[in-house]
C-alpha cells in the first residue's frame, strides 16, 4: 500500500492558502467592477434612448409616461426585475445628468447607433449604486465634488452614502482649511468596507443579471411596505388607503412616495417612506419637499397640510419619524402627534415584520 503524501508544513500551506484566497478575492472584486460597469453603460445608453425618442422632450404632453409605462412592462416580462417604470426613470435622469455623447463623439458612431458598451462603460469608473445616490443631490456643483471625491479618494458606495448624509460638500466649502477637511474626509471608517461578496450580492447587480440571492432587498422592502399598509388599515378607521408607489415630477426628476394615505380626523394626507438604510439628513429633506409638493398639487382646498412619516428599517435598528416642521402652528403639530399612530409603535411593528419576512427567505436546514 502506498504511504500517503505528508501535507506541506504549515506555514508552507498558510501561504499557499492566503494565495489563493487573495486570488478568489481579486477575481471577485474585478468580477463585480466589470459587471457593474457594463450595467451603467447600458442603463445610460437606456436613457439616452428614451430621451431620444421623447425627441428631447418635444413631443406631445405625456407621451414619455406612455412609453416609460409600456417599456417597463415589456422589458419586465422579457427581462424580469430591474426595469420598473420608477428604475427607467432613474435611466433617464442618469443620462440627462451625464450627457457624455460630446465626449464620446469619436468613438462612436451617432449616425449608426453603433454604440459600444465598454466604450460607454469607460466614462463611468463609480458603480451604479455610486450614480443612483449621486441622482440624488439635486446641486450640480455639490454632484461633481462628490464624484470627484469618490474617485480620488476611491470611495466605496457606504463612504460616498455617508459623505453625502454628513453634508461633507457644505462642511468642506465652510472650512478655513479645505486641504485638511479634504484629507480628513478621504479616511474611510470601518463599516464603509465592501467585501467582494456583497459586491456580487448588490441587489441591483443581482436584478441586472436576473439572478436572486436568499433575499433581495427590493423584493424585501415591497413585503414591507404591503405589511405596512394592512397594519396602518388595522389601526381603525381614521387611515382611508389612497394609494402605493405614487409618482410625482419636481422640475426633470420623478419621485415616487412608497405609501399615501388620508388621515379622516385630520382631515390631510399621510405621505409614507420607507428605506432599508438609516435615516439621512437627504431622507428628511426630501420628505419635506414631497410634502411641499403634495400641499400645492395632492392637497383639497378645505384639508389641512399634509404630514411625512419616514420609516427606516436598517437591519438592527427602526426608526419611525414624523415630518411635522411645516405645519402652520404648534397647536397643528401637536394636534397631529396626538391622533397619529405612537411611533414606537410603528418602529415595533416595522422591526417586528422585517425580521419575520427575512426569517422567511433563509434557507432550511435539511
């Protein structure tokens, strides 16, 4: 019987093994760079599409919602998730901010159409994820810093998140010494890091290639947001349903407010937003203008104004907050904090139901 070949030592196996999982690692990361840069250049290329059949916005009042509202159920049934109407819209934006085609000019050829996606994918070096967060800071001048920022500090999308929600663009433009405000800023902190496997694992990355993982974070936040408004239908009669994922346009972007609601005692709308992240000074922004606009274009004349709810479901953590700073008096304010659902309650219920549907999706042990 031959004797078995002795293992290398130890050490020697240590470095063998740490070889390998760096290989594993490099390959991953570089799996899920090139995946996500392909996934930007056809998301722009999408949106350039679509404003180009819109004829930059010439033709008849409506005709882009039709054709969003008809592509998104063809390429939905083709394709599967990731091409919602709210997803093409953000296409469009996307495009309509990063208008590369005079960069691009000798590239490609416009007369043909016959656009490359790696030549496209060349002027976008940020992930996907990177430019839907960069969509949302509305000042071009404070959009450019961050990505110059991310890209020279090479940021990952939790850094660039986090910079964005601590005003590092504001603070930066107040400090005396801007050099070492920048220098500061560039630091990541250790829950900025991205492993390759989240990398992969990014919902949008997954949706993109028609793949799902034990969850996904999309399909998570829609059980939430329908669990959420069977309870708020459960707390009596004072919540009337009016409806989900109702779309509004602020000058060139749409919004969509995941939940709308009419408060009867109250007589006013209840605007209701969800994120699967933690609550941002962005997130209360935002709601404010959500309610501004929904004052000026939801609003009856004989209604009161309407009020925000921010729900944050961070895995962890639940945060249920009010917008109540644009009430027209403290007599409203505190009139609505009484009559409205106690928000501990809500953080309870929101916590309560997210980890039950996670619970849902994990794999049994056999």
């Amino acid at each position: 019987m031959a004797q078995a070949t002795p293992l290398p030592a130890l050490a020697d196996y240590a470095d063998m093994r740490g070889g390998i999982v760096a290989v594993v690692q490099a390959a991953r990361v570089a799996v899920a760079r090139n995946v996500n840069a392909l996934m930007t250049a056809s998301y722009w290329e999408i949106g350039h599409r679509i404003v180009e059949a819109e004829q930059k916005g010439l033709r008849r009042a409506g005709y882009g919602e039709q054709l969003v509202e008809r592509l998104a159920v063809d390429l939905t049934s083709q394709f599967g998730r990731g091409f919602s109407q709210q997803n093409l819209w953000l296409m469009r934006s996307f495009y309509l901010a990063w208008p590369i085609l005079q960069t691009l000019s000798g590239e490609l050829s416009v007369a043909s159409q016959a656009w490359t996606l790696p030549a496209i994918a060349n002027a976008f070096p940020l992930p996907w994820s990177a430019y839907v967060r960069l969509l949302s800071v509305k000042s071009e001048p404070a959009r450019q810093f961050y990505e110059a920022e991310a890209l020279r500090g090479g940021w990952s999308v939790r850094q660039l998140d986090r910079q964005i929600g601590s005003k590092f663009f504001e603070r930066t433009t107040l400090a005396k010494n801007k050099a070492a405000m920048l220098a500061k800023g560039s630091i990541p902190q250790p829950e900025d890091a991205v492993t390759p496997d989240e990398a992969i694992k990014d919902p949008l990355v997954l949706e993109f290639l028609n793949l799902s993982d034990e969850y996904s974070e999309t399909e998570l936040e829609g059980a939430l947001i329908h669990r959420l408004e069977d309870f708020l239908m459960e707390l009596g009669p004072d919540f009337a349903f009016v409806g989900r994922q109702r779309r509004l346009r602020i000058d060139q972007t749409w919004y969509r407010v995941d939940l709308l609601f009419f408060h009867r005692r109250l007589r006013c709308l209840v605007i209701i937003d969800l994120k699967l992240t933690a609550l941002t000074h962005a997130d209360v922004g935002q709601m404010h203008m959500y309610c501004n606009y929904a004052k000026e274009h939801w609003t009856l004349p004989d209604e009161n104004p309407p009020v925000g709810l921010i729900l944050c479901a961070d895995k962890g953590h639940a945060l249920a907050k009010y917008a109540l700073d644009g009430l027209p008096n403290k007599i409203m304010a505190a009139n609505y904090q009484m009559l409205l659902p106690d928000a501990a309650l809500l953080q309870q219920e929101l916590e309560k139901s997210r980890l039950l549907l996670e619970s849902r999706s994990q794999p049994h042990s056999s």
